[in-house]
C-alpha cells in the first residue's frame, strides 16, 4: 500500500475515535546516556493516532504487525521493522496483531513531561 493519508484524514479519523471506547495504553520508559526510548504495547485490533512530532527520530516495531498511515503514505508494517519519523508527522496506526512500537529521542532530560515539551507538538484533542 502506498496511498497519502493528507493531515487532515488523520485529523478527521482522530475526531471519529476519540467518539468511541477509549483504550488507555501504558508507555514504558527507558533511559541511557544521552537517549529516551518510549515503549508501547499496541493490542491487536486497536486503532490510535498517535502524537504531532516535533523532531527527527528513529522508530522500530519489533512485535507485530500493523497498518500504518500518514501524509507521508501508507505503510504494512511487520516487526522487525525500523523506521525513522520527521517533523510533523502524525500517524494512525491499526493493530492487526498485538505489536510493541519503540521511539528513540536524543535528550539529556529525564522526566517524560519535560521531554513531551521538547518533542511533541501541543494539541487540543
């Protein structure tokens, strides 16, 4: 699959599920020198649209498989798969398996939320 998802399908898909039962996902945090990795445990069948990125990163899924879309096209994803996201991008990921995501940030901070500032966008969901 290759179609381009615009910003404003993944706008309009976040407004449709925040209309349904929400699934509260944990995040796993891990730190080293110099680097943040986020860790999510996406159960199958879960649709998400995930954060507005302010940075470059580097992302791997190295459980499952899943459906990914954004303005930069549409992805079949299955692990082990590493790819990298640029600024501004916003994703809608389908689980079709039970799949665990892990972002990697360059940060000397060690608290989630000051990191959240630095590499998230702020939105009004």
């Amino acid at each position: 699959m290759n179609e381009i998802a615009t910003q404003d399908d993944v706008y309009r898909m976040q407004a449709l599920l925040l209309k349904e039962k929400q699934v509260e996902l944990e995040a796993k945090h891990h730190f080293s020198d110099g680097l943040y990795a986020r860790e999510l445990f996406i159960p199958a069948g879960v649709c998400l649209v995930g954060a507005l990125h302010k940075t470059r990163h580097l992302y791997t899924v190295v459980k499952g498989k899943c459906k990914v879309a954004s303005q930069f096209g549409t992805l079949d994803i299955e692990a082990p798969f590493m790819g990298e996201t640029i600024p501004q991008t916003k994703r809608v990921i389908y689980a079709e398996t039970d799949c665990v995501w892990v972002t990697f940030h360059p940060t000397e901070l060690t608290s989630v939320e000051e990191i959240e500032k630095a590499i998230l966008e702020p939105e009004d969901i």
